[in-house]
C-alpha cells in the first residue's frame, strides 16, 4: 500500500465548497441550475455542492467517459460512455468537475454540450492542477488549485481505491 499524506481536510473542502455555493446563487439568475457532473470521479463534490445550493430547482445530471484505467497519466483520449438523457438546450448548465490535469477532458465535453446550445455552459472543479495543462480551457468556479502530485480521496482514485476518504491525499510509492 502507498503512503498518503493529507493535502487538503475535509473541514476545509466543506468550507470552500460553502464559498463557491455562494458564488453560484449570486451568480445565476432564479430557475433551475443543471449540475452536469462526470462520473465517477465528481459524485461526491456533486452531492456537497449540491447540498450548499439553497435553491430547490437544482437538477442533478450524470455523463460519463472512459477512465485512465490503472494509469495515473491521461492516455488523452476521452470516450463518452454515458451520455446525459435530458435536453439542456436554453438551460444554464454547470458542469461539475473533481479535477482539472491536462484540460482534455473538459475542452471535449465543453465542446460537446455547446453544441446543444444551453443559454450558459459553465465549469466548477473542485481541484486544478495548472501546471499540467495541456488544453487551455476557462474555469469559472475553482475550489483549490494544487501542485503537481498525484491526489485521491473525495471522489478520487487510484486505480478504483480511495473515492470514501472524506480528505484529500497525496499518492506516493
Ligand atoms: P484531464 O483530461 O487530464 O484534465 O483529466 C481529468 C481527469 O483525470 C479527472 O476527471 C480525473 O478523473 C483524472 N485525474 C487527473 N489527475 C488526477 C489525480 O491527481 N488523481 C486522480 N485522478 C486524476
Ligand atoms: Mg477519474
């Protein structure tokens, strides 16, 4: 097993992600909010960030792409395995995201949802790793911007290991 030494607590998620809820509310207009989140990576921040929504028309969509696999690098290919079954045309979506590494997943579901014209396409990531970027992409809501380093927990994995730890982690060997 791998050592893992704690980047970011849960008591400091919980209240960051508060912060960016906030934000959000302020930020859009009264109606639904469509929280596009990618599976598996993201579902726990979805099920926080929904949760520090006040609003009651907070619509919950799933999409999903193939993974890296057992790799902790991208193999920079995004594949859509799930794609969402509801109409987002003329809606604000806000696509929820765990982390931010190269860009290239973000930069093909952007493109992707645009073309079905919702009247806004937004990105939140709990985490972002600018110094990896290889597809520059805009972000508008950030929860940490982190160092290079390999990170689990809070929905994230190492090889499918790791997504319940409320914290989260780096990986090393
Ligand atoms: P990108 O396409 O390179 O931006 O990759 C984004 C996806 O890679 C995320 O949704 C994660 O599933 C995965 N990923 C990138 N960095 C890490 C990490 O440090 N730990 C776990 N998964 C990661
Ligand atoms: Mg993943």
């Amino acid at each position: 097993m791998a050592a893992e030494r704690v980047l970011i607590s849960s008591e400091q998620i919980q209240k960051r992600i508060r912060e960016m809820a906030a934000e959000i509310e302020s930020d859009y207009p009264e109606g639904p909010i469509y929280l596009v989140s990618i599976l598996k990576g993201a579902f726990i921040f979805l099920a926080d960030l929904a949760r520090a929504l006040k609003r009651p028309t907070v619509r919950i969509e799933f999409m999903a792409i193939s993974s890296y696999g057992m790799e902790k690098t991208s193999s920079g290919q995004v594949k859509l395995t799930r794609d969402l079954d509801v109409n987002i045309e003329g809606h604000d979506v806000l696509l929820v995201e765990d982390i931010i590494d190269s860009g290239v997943t973000l930069t093909y579901l952007k493109g992707l949802l645009e073309q079905r014209r919702p009247r806004s396409l937004e990105i939140a990531t709990l985490l972002d790793k600018p110094e990896r970027r290889i597809k520059p992409v805009k972000v508008k809501y950030i929860g940490f911007q982190i160092p290079d380093e390999f990170v689990v927990g809070y929905g994230l994995d190492y090889a499918e290991d790791y997504r319940n730890l409320s914290d989260i982690r780096v990986l090393s060997n």
